[in-house]
C-alpha cells in the first residue's frame, strides 16, 4: 500500500537517489583519501627504515675511517718490537673514540699478538681467526655480529693490514667496536617513537634473520624474523625490490625494510627493520572512516528531511489537482483554483481547465445533437461494428416501427428479430456486410419495404463513424433515412407529363422538319400534273428531298438508339477535318471568317468515319451560325496519354453557363430554326467512343468544344 501513492514513490525515489548518490560520493572520496593515507602511511614507515639505515650507514663509514687511521699510524708503521710505545698510540685512540672503541691488539703477519692494551692476550696466535685473512685481503674488515665465545656477549671487530712506509706487510691491527653506542641509533628511533605516542620499532638483523640488535636486547641472538613473524625470505628481496610494505603470517604486524649499503670493507647482509602494529599504524585510516560515516549520516538525515519536504511540495499540487478532477468526475464544477506552484502543474492545470472547458461545451453540443436528433424528421439507427448491437433509435423510428426504443437500444440484430420483425426486415435490407468498416465512408442507399401491409420507399444514407482516428475497425454504423413514397408517386406523375410533353415537342420538331420536304414534293408533283412532260427533271430533286425525310426519320432514332455502326475504317483525324471544313470553306469566307488550323502528329485509328464527320460537320455548323460578323476558327489536335484530343473555337457570341448545362438535353436550342437535335446526337456519338466533351464557353467572346477520344475506340 506504501508505494500505490505518489508521495511514497516519489520520497523513495528521492531517497534511493539521494542515499545513492552520498554512498557512491562517500566511498569514492573515503577511498581516494583512504589511498592517500595509507600511501602516507606507507612512505612513513619506509622514509623511517630508510634514516635509521642511513644513520647505521654513517656509523659504518666513520668507523673504517677510524681503523684506517690507527693502521696508519707512523709509530704502528714504523714498529720495531717496543710494543709499551703501540699500547700508548692504542690508548690514545680509545681516549679519543672511548664512545665506539674498547681494546685494541696489534698481530704481526704471522698472526701473533705483539702489542696489547691489556697484555692478556699478548703472544696469542690468533692467524686462525677469520677477520685476520679477510683483513690482509681487503686491507680493512668489519666483520658481521656475532657472539664471542671467549666474553660470551656479541661483538664487532674491525680489522685492518697494516704496512710498512715502504709497502712491506708488517701484520694487523684491531678493535671492537662498543655495540652500546651502535645500539644506541637503534634505540633512539624507538623512544622517539615511544614519546610520539607511537609503537613504531626499530632492529637490525642479519641475512640469516636472526636478530642482531634490538631494543628489547633478549631478541638477540635469540630471535629469527623470519620465523618470529612468519615472513618468507622471497617475500624479504620482492619487498626490497618493490618498495612494499611487509606483513607478519597473522597480518599483526608491518614491516619496512631497508638494506645496509656494501662499502669497502663491509660487506655484511643487514637489513634495518621498522615494525609496527598493523592495527596502529592504520588507525588514521579507521579514524576516517569513522569520521566520514559521522559526515554521511548528518548529511542523510539532511537529505532526508529536505527530501520529505520536496516530496510533499511537488505533491500538493497534484493532490488538490486531483481533488479538482474528484469533483469534476461528480458532475460538479470545481471552485478551488491552483496557484503558487511549480510551472509544470500550472501548464498541466491550465490544460485541465481547458479540457474541462471542452468537455463541458462538448456535453452541451451532444445534449442539442441529441435534442436534434430526437426531433428530426428523419429517421435514425446506428449500429455497433463489433457486437451488432442497436445502439442509436430515435422518436422518428419509434412512431414508424411503433416500439419505444428502450426496448431496441442494447438489443442485437438477432434478438430484434423476436421483439419487432419489422425492425429485423429493416436492417435486414440494408446490406451492412457489403459496408467497409475498416474504412470511413459514406455511402447514399435507396429501397422499398412492405411494413405493416403497406408499400414504403426509403431514401437515406449509411455512414462509418469511427471512435478514433487510429481505430478504424471499432465503430458505429449509422443510418439516416427518410420517408419518399410520396415524393416517388409524385415523381412518376411529373415524368410521366415530361415524357408527354417531350413527345409533344417531338412530334411538333418531325413535323416541322418533315412539313418543308414535304412541301416540295408536293409542289413538284403539283407541277407534273400541269406538264407531265417534265416530270422526269423534277425526279432526282424529289428523290432529294425524300432522302432528307428519312434523314429526319433516322436522326429520331438516333436520339431513341444510338448505336455505332460496326463500320470502321483506318482514319486520319486531322485529314477528316480538313475534309469536313472543305464544306464550310465558301460560307465561312463570305462571313470573313478565318480558319486557323493547329494540327499535331498524331496516329491513325480504325473508327466510323461518317459519325466523327457528322460530330465535326455539327461543331463547325454552330461556330459558322455562332460568328454572324466574322471572326477566327481554330482547330487544334493533339495526342497524349492514349486519347485524341480536338479543340474547335471559335470567337462568336458566346453562351453562359446554364446553357452549356443543357447542350446534350434533346430539343434544347437557342435557335429560332433549330431542333436540339444536332449536338445531343453528337454527344451520343462521342460516349458512345468511350469519350467526352467539354466545353468552355463566356458570353461575347466565344466558345470552345474539347472533344476527347481514347484509343480504344479503335475496336
């Protein structure tokens, strides 16, 4: 339930990326500065290891600058057997070095004992000894710690050969060296450690690991690193090698390790040693830690607070939108208004009240349709695509199918059948299944249907009203019809009196044509009962004037049945109009009419070459009668798009527009001798062809027919 409301997704939103954001930030920064710390850390304990082996460095160097000097000692060099005057260069130098040097001997090259401070070693053979050959060797020798057997303590000896001015060997010269002092630069690293609250601590230990000083001095001798700690050896040179900081087995302790430089006359493997309690000398790195968990929840809580208080400032104004909508949703119309607030919900807000607005006037608009609806005179049925349900049934369909439509509306088509058989006999007719829903369309429909043992003729229309532009399929079809079975009885008894007066108009138009040939013949007859002898000159114009009687006759028929006879020939169109115009040439240049003619190439074609004469016979007949004071006739013909086309203007008086409506009506004319029969018949001709004409036309300035011929008029 927690998270179904906007304000809890919003605030665990808010939350999670707060919280996430101070995590990531948090541990990226702890660890960046974790590294810096621990790499402080680091280099601390290696710059301590580092000094302290300096420190021992320096110590070492100083002391083989000591035995070098005693070994160059010009009463040592120059000793001739009075060893009281050697022991007095040897206090000398132990005065003066009494805190690095206690004894001093001095071995001829045999290896024995000729001069002693104390005398109790003097006459000792001692060549067996090991720093007595390395001394010879190297000329000076500082040999490694180790316990002397003889005072049971570690000791150090430094050795040096000792020669004559001249180069002759005369033997060797030694010291210890007093391990107190060396001691001392150990132990002083410790209690500056200890005085600085640290437990850093320093030794010295061999290549061995055994420990050879120590400020814990039982360590000596007696403690091996590598197995006190755990350390492996391999370890020991990559940690040299590396820079690195070493561990105990148990990861207790850290080591820093520095080597002692190899100089002439040492070349002892000491490593200085710098231990540490790991969980020490990281507690810096705990310390921030724990200084940063403090700063992450201070700043959490922060962020959770101003996260609440964000949530609840950008929900309000939902929530009062929402209450708008609660009371909108009821039917009532909302006061309260939203201000003070964030853009977006003002833009949203304004948007309702828009639609708010729309759907109001909207509500308004469909109670008038629905009031217009009930009160029209026509009658009105939709129907749903998807489930044939009744979904519309006005007052008008009430009265006619004398049923309420609260027992139609809901109702299928099938279910209909046994409520009202009239209705189902209704829709029945319609032809829906032929109607495409998935498309919108709009389609007139007419019929006629014995309802209630009397004949009634329906006029109206079907339409698909879709409920969405993007869903065509999901719709209503509707009906609207009306009532015409009077308006067809009345129809039928004003085209029955047209078709009496056509037949009038008619009979009076043969008459009229007919009474002139007539007239003649009657008149030469007449004639050849006066003087028979002359009858046979007046025959061919007799002839003439019967052919013309059934020339009348057949134009009749023409309008009743027009046909196309199968008679067809390969024609050239612009050759049938220069021949057709041939019979007009005379009229035309008595009337000062020009003949302009604008052939193109165009093909020839199997037609009935008598009929499309009597079409052009016909044109050129109106454009000569049309131009009374001269003028210009244009004949034009082009091809394109598998149609002929021929254009005949002329620059005569011209017709306005109802007349052009009525050129194909038959007996229409505006002649005081015309017929109406000449350009209906060439209509006929031309459809017939399977073309047209179209003609434009402007009082006063003259007329134009375009008369169209397709190519498959060649069959």
């Amino acid at each position: 339930m927690f998270f179904r409301t906007l304000y809890s997704k919003l605030l665990f939103i808010i939350l999670f990326i707060s919280i996430c954001s101070l995590g990531v930030l948090g541990f990226i920064s702890y660890d960046d500065q974790k590294e810096i710390l621990a790499n402080q850390i680091d280099r601390n304990l290696h710059f301590a290891s580092e000094s302290v082996s300096g420190e021992i460095n320096e110590f070492i160097y100083e002391r083989l600058a000591d035995i070098d000097l005693l070994r160059r000692n010009t009463v040592i060099t120059n000793f001739h057997g009075n060893s009281e005057e050697v022991k007095k260069e040897f206090y000398s130098f132990i005065e003066s070095h009494d805190k690095y040097f206690y004894g001093s001997i001095l071995l001829n090259k045999k290896g024995i004992v000729i001069a002693d401070m104390g005398d109790g070693m003097l006459g000792a053979n001692l060549s067996t000894r090991s720093w007595v050959d390395k001394a010879n060797e190297n000329g000076i020798y500082f040999s490694d710690i180790y316990l002397s057997p003889v005072i049971n303590r570690p000791l150090v000896v430094l050795a040096a050969r000792v020669e004559k001015s001249d180069g002759v060997h005369l033997g060797t010269v030694s010291t210890s060296i007093d391990l107190d002092a060396f001691w001392d630069l150990i132990d002083r690293f410790s209690k500056q450690s200890s005085n600085a609250n640290s437990h850093d601590l320093a030794f010295l230990m061999n290549g061995k690991g055994e420990i050879i000083a120590h400020p814990e001095r039982s360590y000596i001798f007696n403690v091996n690193f590598f197995n006190y700690y755990g350390v492996e050896k391999e370890k020991l040179k990559d940690a040299l090698q590396n820079k690195e900081i070493l561990l105990s087995e148990d990861e207790s302790y850290s080591f820093s390790v520095s080597k002692i430089q190899h100089v002439n006359g040492f070349n002892n493997d000491w490593y200085v040693v710098i231990s540490s309690p790991t969980n020490k000398m990281y507690e810096p790195l705990r310390q921030l830690l724990v200084k940063y968990l403090f700063i992450f929840i201070i700043v959490l809580l922060t962020s959770i607070i101003l996260s609440i208080w964000l949530t609840k400032y950008l929900t309000k104004p939902i929530y009062e939108l929402v209450e708008r909508v609660s009371i909108f949703g009821e039917g009532k119309t909302p006061q309260n208004k939203i201000n003070n607030t964030y853009k977006e919900v003002i833009q949203l807000n304004a948007s309702f009240d828009l639609m708010m607005e729309q759907i109001i006037n909207r509500e308004h608009e469909y109670r008038k349709a629905a009031t217009i609806l009930e009160t029209t005179n026509y009658g009105v049925i939709s129907i749903s695509s998807t489930n044939k349900k009744i979904t519309t049934f006005n007052s008008y369909c009430e009265d006619l199918f004398s049923i309420s439509k609260d027992q139609v509306v809901g109702k299928s088509i099938e279910n209909i059948k046994s409520i009202n058989i009239e209705i189902f006999r209704f829709i029945s007719v319609i032809d829906f299944d032929s109607f495409n829903s998935n498309e919108i369309k709009h389609k007139k429909i007419e019929f006629s249907l014995d309802l209630d043992s009397k004949l009634y003729t329906f006029s109206g229309t079907i339409s698909s009203i879709p409920f969405s532009k993007e869903d065509l399929s999901n719709n209503d079809l509707l009906v609207m019809f009306t009532d015409i079975t009077e308006q067809k009885i009345l129809e039928k008894e004003i085209f029955h009196s047209e078709k009496l007066n056509a037949i009038g108009q008619m009979a009076a138009g043969i008459a009229h044509e007919i009474r002139n040939p007539l007239t003649t013949i009657k008149g030469f007859l007449e004639l050849e009962n006066d003087n028979n002898s002359s009858a046979g000159v007046y025959k061919p114009l007799l002839i003439n004037e019967i052919e013309r009687i059934n020339s009348i006759l057949n134009s009749m028929l023409s309008i009743s049945k027009p046909k196309v006879s199968n008679k067809v020939v390969k024609t050239n169109i612009n050759q049938l109009l220069d021949e057709t115009i041939l019979l007009f040439v005379n009229v035309l240049k008595n009337k000062d009419i020009t003949v302009i003619k604008k052939f193109s190439k165009i093909p020839e074609f199997y037609v009935n070459d008598d009929y499309l004469r009597q079409v052009f016979f016909n044109m050129f007949q109106n454009a000569n009668e049309a131009m009374e004071s001269g003028g210009s006739l244009t004949i034009k013909t082009s091809f394109e798009d598998d149609q002929f086309c021929i254009s005949i203007s002329d620059t005569g008086i011209g017709m306005e527009q109802h007349v052009v409506n009525q050129l194909a009506t038959p007996f229409f004319t505006t002649k005081e001798q015309g017929n109406g029969l000449g350009l209906m018949i060439s209509y006929r001709i031309i459809q017939d062809l399977g073309g047209e004409i179209k003609v434009q036309s402007e009082k006063n300035k003259g007329t134009t027919f375009n008369i169209y011929i397709p190519t498959k008029a060649d069959n």
